[in-house]
C-alpha cells in the first residue's frame, strides 16, 4: 500500500471544471462521489495541492492520511460477509484507530450480501 493524503471538497458547480483545476494542482487522482471529490496526492505535495485548490474551489472539508492498495485481491462472494465481519470487528475495536483494505469485490455482489 501507498501512503497518500486526502483532500475531501464539495461538489463542484456545473460551470467549474474539477479534473482540469486538480490536474494544474498538481493532484496525482481524483475520485466523484455524492458527497463531494475525494482529491489525492503525495504528502509531500499537501500544502502545494491543498493551498492551489483552496484558491480555486474553495477549502476542503476534510484532509487526512490514508493508504491506498497498489494492487487489488479479488474476494468471492463467499468470502465477502467473512471478510465484511472482520472489518466491522477491527472498526469497533478501541484500539484500531482506522481500517485500510486492498480487497475487490463486484459492486452487484457486495449489494447482495448488504441487503441479506
């Protein structure tokens, strides 16, 4: 896994251009989501990336450290719950202050097993 920061904004209006103002930025990836745009970049390019965008497209909501998988490991659907158990024990632990995984499951499969 890589280490990388976070950079949570709103979204957007329909007149900016998000991926073209992060590219400038110079923001190595950039994720849409509902809630927002979830920026990514080196830690060492924080202050450059945040400061750019801030200017731009106003302050992040959030900014944090986080660990993204190089690669992936494909999980079968039986695996899936098993695998989802484990990662809600390790989240309700006291002592585990975040949870970062590498696991690749078919979105049509993990809503079959949430909705079970």
């Amino acid at each position: 896994m890589n280490k990388w920061v976070k950079l949570t904004l709103r979204h957007p209006s329909k007149k900016e251009k998000p991926f073209n103002t992060i590219a400038e930025a110079g923001a190595e990836d950039l994720v849409e989501e509902e809630s927002g745009c979830q920026v990514f970049t080196e830690p060492k390019s924080l202050h450059k990336v945040s400061g750019f965008l801030e200017e731009k497209l106003g302050e992040p909501s959030a900014c944090k450290l986080v660990w993204r998988p190089v690669n992936t490991v494909a999980v079968s659907e039986e695996q899936v719950e098993s695998l989802l158990k484990l990662i809600d024990l390790l989240e309700d632990n006291d002592d585990v202050q975040a949870v970062f995984s590498n696991f690749d499951v078919d979105p049509e499969v993990l809503k079959r097993v949430l909705s079970s």
